[in-house]
C-alpha cells in the first residue's frame, strides 16, 4: 500500500479498556495522536526523540516510548497510559506512595516513570534498589534526585508482597479456618 505523507489513515486500538478510533497521517507520532486525536495528554512529550523516557506508555504491556511509535504502528493494540492508573478520584497505590515519598516535584517525567514502574513491578514484584535504579535508567527526572521514586517503588514492592502472601476471606472460608 503506497500512502502519500498527508493521507489520512484509520487507526484502532484499545486504549485503557476502551475501543478508540482515530485518523492519522502515516507520519504522526503515537504520542501526538493519544494527546491530540484521543486527549489522553497524561502522556507528556519531552525530547522527542527516545532519551527522557516522559512519553512512556504501555503497548500490550510492555512500556513504549510512545514518540518513537507511529500511530499507525498501535493498530489492534491494547495501549495504557498513565489515565488507567487511578480509579475515580482514587489514586493507586504506587501513585499513592509517590506522594508520600515526594517522588515528583514538577511532574514532567512522572507519567512515564509510573507506566514503565507499573510495567517493572508486574514483571519483577521483589526488586531490589539496584534493580529499581536499572529501571529508573531509562528516564530522566531533572528535579528530584530519584531517591523518593526509589524508595517509592520499594515500599509498594513490599506492600503488595504482604498482600499476595495473605488468604483472602474467600481463601479462609473455603478452609473453614
Ligand atoms: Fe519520548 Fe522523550 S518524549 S522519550
Ligand atoms: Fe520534574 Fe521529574 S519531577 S522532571
């Protein structure tokens, strides 16, 4: 198929559950078909160009730098930005504990850093610092240092740890305990 430049395409995936649909040039980058076509502009945009990690999303559960993609790319994917990560007016818990550790100052980078987290905790739930500070790598925060983000990660780690570990009342019902 030979599309010129400036030729509309149509472009369907899941975004955050939802069937989303949108028209694209075959040039448009991902993230400016999720902020500008769709007004997920949770996704922040920094370089542009694959280094600040600020456009993170995810594509079928792997974080993306969505500047890189081509909208067209995300066809019959399913996408989740950073809009997924509260329910209602409550923030998650690894939002809840950024907060709490004073893991972000101007907010610019965090976007991305809490889709790649979310990504990287799912895949690895008992890092270790080391670990974190790996997968912080790919990001660049230009206000705090990382520590709080750091500890932020850890404390959710172990928090969801305790919460696998312990029997559901479910689980405790069916044993008749
Ligand atoms: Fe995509 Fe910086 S805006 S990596
Ligand atoms: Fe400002 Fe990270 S909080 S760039």
């Amino acid at each position: 198929m030979h599309l010129k430049t400036d030729e509309l395409c149509r472009v369907i995936f899941t975004l955050n559950g939802r069937e989303r649909s949108g028209y694209a040039e075959p040039r448009t980058l991902l993230s400016d078909f999720l902020r500008h076509q769709l007004g997920a502009t949770g996704t922040r945009v920094g370089c542009e160009h694959g280094v600040c990690g600020a456009c993170t999303v995810l594509v079928d559960g792997r974080s993306s730098r969505s500047c890189l993609m081509l909208a067209v790319q995300a066809e019959g994917k399913k996408l989740q930005t950073i809009e997924s990560l509260a329910s209602a007016d409550t923030l998650n818990d690894l939002q809840q504990a950024f907060r709490k550790h004073h893991a972000l100052q101007c907010g610019f980078c965090t976007a991305g850093i809490l889709m790649s987290s979310t990504e990287f905790l799912a895949n690895v739930p008992n890092p270790t610092e080391p670990q974190v500070r790996d997968m912080l790598s790919g990001h660049l925060c230009r206000c705090t240092g990382y520590t709080g983000i750091v500890n932020a990660v850890l404390e959710v780690a172990e928090a969801r740890s305790h919460e696998v570990s312990r029997p559901s009342n479910k689980q405790l019902e069916n044993n008749n305990v």
